[in-house]
C-alpha cells in the first residue's frame, strides 16, 4: 500500500498504542462498554512488548494496582467509562497527595448512575475538579480525533511524570468507536530521572510516598507546594482555533462535540457569518488567559456541549459571563452538524444581527 | 471531494466490513475518512449499520443524518435510511432480499442491484455485500473500483487472504452491473 505506515483504528485502540509506544508496560483495568477495545488490545500486546497486562476484581483494585505499579517508577495506565471513574476517585486522591504519576482514560458514557453508553460530556466537573476528596488538580487532556488519541496518550505519561502527578484522557463513546487513519510516531518524550521511586533501598537511605501528614504544619505546606505545582501545569496549556481570526462570535467546545461544529462552523462561515471556533485540548488547566486575550475582541462567545452545562462555567470564568451563551444536551443523541449550524445561526442573529 | 454513506443490514450481511474496506480504500486514494460503526442497542440485536465519509479536507463529523448516500442490505434498513438520503443523492438496495414493491423512493437516484443472484455468478452467494459495495463504488465514483480491490489486503486478516480473488471478481460483477445500466 501507498501509505503502508498508516493504519484504520479506533479510538480506544489508538490510546492503547501510544500508550506502549510511550514506554506504559503495566495496565490494570476492568471491563465496561464503552472501552473494551483498550484492555482488549492491550491483553494481547502489552505481553508482547514485554509488559503486563491485568484485569483486575474491580475497578477500584486498578488504580490501586496503578498506584503500585507507578509508584516504582514504572510507566502504567488504567482505562475505564463513567461508572468504573467514579469508583477510581479515591485512588486517584492518593495518587495526587503521595505525588505518584499515572495515565487514567476515561472513555465516558452517559449518566448519573449506570446511565446509557451513548457518549456524553457529563463528566467534565469530575475530570477538572479533582473528581475525589481533597484540594487536587489532574492535568486533563480531551482528543478529538483518532491520531490525537494516539499523541496525547504519548503526552499524557510525559507529562504525568514531569509534574509526579496523575493525567486524565477524557474521551467519550464516539471517539473510542471511530475508526480513522492513524500514523503511528516514534515516542520521543525525555526520560525522568525518578529520584523519588521506590525501587528497593539497598545501598542508599529509604525513600517513603504517602498522603498522611499528621504534624504540625506539614499538611499546610504540602499542599500549597501541590498548589504551585498546579500553577506550573499552566505552561502545558493546549488548544486549536479555527477562523477566530475575523470572528465576531466564537464557539467553544472540546472533544467529540468540537469535532462535529467544525461542520457547523464551516456551514456559518459559508454562509457569511464571522463564527470561529476554540476548542481546548487541556481542560485542566483550562486556556483561561487566551480566552481572555481573544475576549478584548471577540463580542460574544457560545459554549457548546453534550451536557447540560459544565464548561461553560471554565468558559465564563474566562471571559466574563455576560458574553457567554449555551447549548447543551443532556445524554440520548448526538447533534448533527446541521442542527448546531442551526443553534449557531439562531445565536448569531441574536447576538450580532 | 466529498462524500458519505451509510451502510446498512442485518448483523452477519458484512456491512461492516464493507465500510471498513470502503475506508482502506480512501486512505488507499489518500483521502482522508471516518468510519462509524452503529454505536447504541441496536448492537445487541439483529441489525447492523456504519457511517463512512470521505474528503479532501479535514472530516468534521463522523456522524451524518442525511447521507449523499446509502446501501440498504434488508428491508428494514431501507425503511430507516431510504428517507434519510439527501436529495438527488444515491441508494442501492439489495434487490434479492427486497421486495421490488418496496423499493420507491422519491427524489433519489435508487439502484437495485439483485446481489445474491450475481455473487452466485462470481461463484459464491455469500459474497453479496462484496457485489453491492462494488456498485456503489462504480455508481459514485468515490474512490477507484482498483482501490477498493486493494482495500481487502490490509482490510481481512491474513488467513482470509486466500479468498481475495473470489472477493475481488464480486467487485467486478456489482460494477459491470452499474456499467451496464443497471441490469
């Protein structure tokens, strides 16, 4: 074949291959719809690359086998959907507080509860507000296509090491199902020294990850060094912009649902109306300050997502709420381009005239 | 160059695996493409369908509801999406499972392609979905009837290779059929 070097997966299966590609050679996870892909893919290859792969009794035995695995200095990843993240909270809390880095995908679905498996953005306050006990930030990372898959799941073990911290993939059901082209890169993310593994004291003083600290003071001034580390996350901002350039309104959206308004941003814009599109690639930390900057230009902005409303307020946050309008869907379908065209157009007429 | 379909039947008819060849055979052309399998409860019941766009651009949506076109494998799939094709947009129907009775749509260009009978021509009944994808690449002009045909080596796992000329030749049936007129 012509592109030989280029292959058609999914999603699900494109976040498990950057993820060995990056060096991950321990997964623990359990099964649930929407990901199955990922530990399938994994349970065959990560033997191979001379990994182990784990399915665990739980959901909640997984992150504690990633909080094990990670905290030797070893490269792990757990997958789950909605239901199966909820019940990794605590164990992503511990991560965070005893500073141990770790991959964790959530390929979400609908909710509360068991909810359905179509996609949803419904997750998005657990993903960015530190979905556990305590005051923590992960770094969170939303792809919107099968090769963004494949390089912010490489990224995401760079960056969980670089800041000892726990890194969230937040996808949904149309993401881990779509099969698109993929080119597969070489890793080229720099090695950690991890001064901090335990790898067995022998011949050097013992070294100790824990999330209690009882004595005076000690708390306190663990987490405000915690909190500058958050503060320092803000350099690993990333986001796309489509034709903001000229725009009087601007939509904002992140993953799947980005993915379908860049029909309906293109269909505006052929239409004549000055609509572009921000979509953030970090939503912890989110782009906050570019918004802010595109703000001092842009009149209006319109936050879109398969929620009722849960960026919007990042959105707000940023550029003032006064400029800001939604729309939102609750679980049960996806938008097609021509009905967000429509929600656009209705804005747009409103807003600017 | 833009184009989609949905591709639709009864689970077993190998509607997925057409769209996936569909898809290796635009990436094949250098297109860019999305291939969407039915995603929802219809999975655990009897039907199957998928969504395959292909485009000279960046590919927004891999979800359509108004396809420029669509393959109905079975009766209940042309019920669903034979009122969903875009106007003057393109529907094949599996004429040996339909009724003729059934097969009116308005406002589409609609080819029934008697799948079965020619897939026993090519030797094997059972390359039906092999017939009708060749006509719909024939008939749209999507991406090369060549392509398409390379598409079933990175598209079927190695053990099925064996099977490609036989595949390869229903291609060929369903579009001689399209470059016959039709019958």
């Amino acid at each position: 074949m012509a592109r030989s070097n280029t292959l058609l997966v999914k999603g699900n299966e494109a976040i498990a291959m950057g993820a060995i590609e990056a060096g991950c050679r321990y997964y623990f996870g359990y099964p649930i719809t929407p990901q199955n892909d990922i530990p399938e893919y994994m349970s065959r290859h990560l033997p191979e690359a001379g990994g182990t792969f784990l399915q665990a009794e739980s959901e909640i035995a997984s992150i504690n086998m990633l909080l094990g695995a990670a905290a030797t200095g070893a490269r792990a990843m757990t997958s789950s959907s909605s239901p199966g993240i909820s019940l990794k909270q605590e164990g992503i809390s511990y991560l965070c507080g005893s500073q141990i880095p770790g991959v964790i995908v959530n390929m979400s679905r609908s909710g509360p509860g068991l909810g359905g498996i179509s996609p949803s953005q419904g997750d998005y306050f657990q993903a960015t507000r530190g979905g556990g006990h305590g005051d923590y930030r992960t770094i969170v990372l939303a792809p919107h296509s099968v090769q963004e898959c494949y390089d912010l799941t490489m990224r995401a073990f760079d960056l969980a090491d670089r800041y000892r911290n726990p890194v969230v993939i937040l996808g949904d059901a149309l993401l881990g199902q779509m099969k698109e082209p993929l080119k597969p890169r070489k890793h080229r993310g720099k090695a950690v020294d991890k001064d901090w593994a335990l790898t067995g004291a022998g011949g050097r003083e013992p070294r100790l990850l824990k999330s209690l600290y009882l004595s005076e003071g000690e708390l306190t001034k663990h987490n405000w060094m915690l909190h500058r580390k958050y503060r320092r996350m803000r350099r690993e901002i990333r986001y796309e912009t489509v034709g903001v350039e000229d725009a009087k309104l601007v939509v904002v959206a992140f993953g799947s649902v980005a993915r379908i308004l860049k029909n309906a941003v293109s269909m505006a814009r052929e239409q004549g109306m000055a609509v572009g599109l921000f979509r953030p690639v970090t939503l912890y930390p989110f782009p906050q300050a570019v918004l802010r900057r595109l703000a001092e230009r842009v009149n209006r902005f319109m936050a879109l997502e398969l929620s009722t409303g849960q960026m919007v307020e990042d959105l707000q946050l940023s550029v003032g709420p006064d400029v800001v309008d939604f729309y939102g869907r609750p679980p049960g379908s996806i938008p097609s381009p021509d009905e967000l065209y429509r929600e656009i157009r209705k804005n747009y007429r409103k807003r600017i005239g | 160059m833009y184009f989609d379909s949905i591709i639709a039947g009864f689970g077993g008819q190998g509607v997925l695996l057409m769209g996936n060849l569909l898809a290796y055979a635009a990436m094949e052309e250098k297109k860019n493409v999305t291939y969407m399998p039915v995603y929802g409860v219809e999975m655990r019941g009897g039907t199957a369908n998928c969504t395959v766009v292909v485009s000279d651009r960046e590919i927004g949506s891999p979800i359509i509801h108004s396809p420029v076109s669509a393959v109905a494998m079975n009766l209940p799939s042309l019920e669903k999406f034979g009122p969903r094709v875009k106007k003057k947009g393109l529907l094949l129907v599996n004429s040996s499972l339909v009724p003729e009775k059934e097969i009116r749509v308005r406002g589409v260009d609609c080819l029934p392609v008697p799948s079965r009978e020619l897939a026993l021509e090519a030797g094997n009944e059972r390359l039906a979905n092999m017939v009708i994808l060749g006509a719909l690449v024939e008939k749209s002009g999507v991406v090369s009837l060549k392509a398409l045909k390379k598409a079933l080596y990175p598209g079927l796992d190695v053990r099925y290779h064996s099977m490609i000329p036989g595949n390869q030749s229903a291609m060929d049936k369903g579009a001689e059929f399209v470059r016959n007129g039709g019958r």
